[in-house]
C-alpha cells in the first residue's frame, strides 16, 4: 500500500494486533475504505497485476472455477496487502483457508438456527440472513464482479487496486444492493475470514508456513515453556502448528 494510506503497521498497532490481543471480526476496522484516516487526497495509480490472481496449484473444495476464487483472492489481498511486514493473504494462503471454511460447517451453517421468521435485525443481534454463509460468499464474489464490470467495464481481478478499494468501500458502506443480505454484512464476513485465514493455524489451510504467527511473533501451540519460563526478557520462539506435534 502506498505510505500515504494507513500501513499494516499502524494498523496492527492501533488495533492491538501487534501486542497478541486476540480479535474477532466484528471488532476490527476494514484496511481501506472509510474507516481508514487519510492524511493526504487519494492519488491515481497504476494496476501493477500483483494481486491479479492467486496461486492454483492447491486443490479448491468450494469453489468450482478459478475465476471466482480469483476474486475472492484479489478482494481479500486488498483487505490485508503484503507490505514491509510480510505477506499478505494471498502468500498466506487465505483463499485456500476461506475454500475450505466455506465447504464445511462454517458454511452451511450446520450448527445455527436458520428457520425463520427472518425480521430486519439490528447490528447487536449478530447473524439475521436466510441465507447460509456459502451462498452469501458466492453472491458477494459476483457482486465485486459485477461492480467491476458496471463501474470499470473491467473484471474485478484486472481493475486496479484503488479501483477494488472503490468497490469494496462501497459494500462496506451499504451501497451496494444484494439479496437476502447486505452488502456491508458480507464485507464483514468476508474481512473477518481474512484475518482469521491471516492467523489461524495452518492446520487449516491459511497461515502459510505460519508467517502470520511470526510477524507478531506469536508461538503458535508449544507443548510447554519450561525451558524459558524463567528467563528474563521477550523470548523469541519458533512457532509450531498444532499438525506439527
């Protein structure tokens, strides 16, 4: 991202990332958009393809052809971009973590109550839609899709990244129209499974090679600390995954 935007630094700091809080998707602000303080008026930039499409040699078991899960990848490098830090969602595998979700429970909504009536809920009252979170997903990626085409005449995965943070912002703000859901309601889902992807455990496809662990230098599943447990100082320690023991 450019430095005249908010940095993933900044961001990690001011959100208590960076000291190992523990955060939930509703507690977090989106990397771009409106919840982003800008110092200085947006600039025009060049589409340097970067985020353009993410890699395909893992096996996909929810999405069915590459250019949807192309944009859903792009949409989530966008919400955690690599930076100085590290890697950003697509090195960190959140696509592939966000697939796997969405074809097990987390999708289905297996262990919700989802009868209706289905009433207007307020923001406090937490998941309100008819509709399960796989086929919320699969309507908000050709909702970006088709924002692109509307707005750019382009495909969301070759518009430029201010072009995505213009589309993206406006599901944020409610702006856009959807189905049995709004737009704002799938921007948060799809912001909280991308830090979720950016952190979980690598046992579950995301946190690749558990490079998000080790920007906040998190130890990820030690089986003790004995060993460190009286030193003094920040102990630096190589994470572990919970695949690993």
């Amino acid at each position: 991202m450019s430095n005249k935007d908010i940095s993933r630094r900044d961001f990690l700091k001011t959100t208590g990332i960076a000291t190992g809080t523990l955060i939930g998707g509703g507690l977090i602000g989106g990397l771009i958009g409106f919840n982003s303080k800008k110092t200085t008026a947006p600039t025009k930039s060049s589409n340097t393809n970067t985020n353009k499409t993410a890699e395909t040699s893992e096996g996909k078991m929810f999405f069915t052809t590459d250019k949807d899960f192309n944009i859903l990848a792009a949409a989530t490098e966008r919400i955690f971009p690599k930076d100085d830090l590290g890697p950003g969602a697509m090195e960190l595998g959140v696509p592939y973590f966000i697939d796997r979700q969405l074809a097990g429970q987390y999708g289905s909504n297996s262990k919700e109550y989802m009868q209706g009536p289905f009433g207007k809920g307020e923001p406090t009252q937490g998941y309100q839609s008819r509709l399960t979170r796989a086929e919320i997903f699969i309507q908000g990626v050709q909702t970006l899709e088709s924002e692109a085409q509307k707005r750019y005449k382009k495909s969301f995965t070759d518009i430029t990244d201010k072009e995505r943070d213009v589309i993206l912002t406006a599901l944020q703000k409610d702006e856009v129209k959807m189905k049995g859901v709004t737009a704002g309601f799938f921007f948060s889902l799809l912001r909280s499974a991308t830090i979720e992807g950016a952190y979980s455990d690598p046992l579950y496809g995301g946190n690749r090679n558990m490079e998000g662990w080790r920007m906040k230098g998190f130890p990820g599943h030690q089986m003790s600390y004995i060993n460190v447990i009286e030193k003094e100082g920040f102990q630096k320690i190589e994470p572990r995954s919970l695949g690993m023991h």
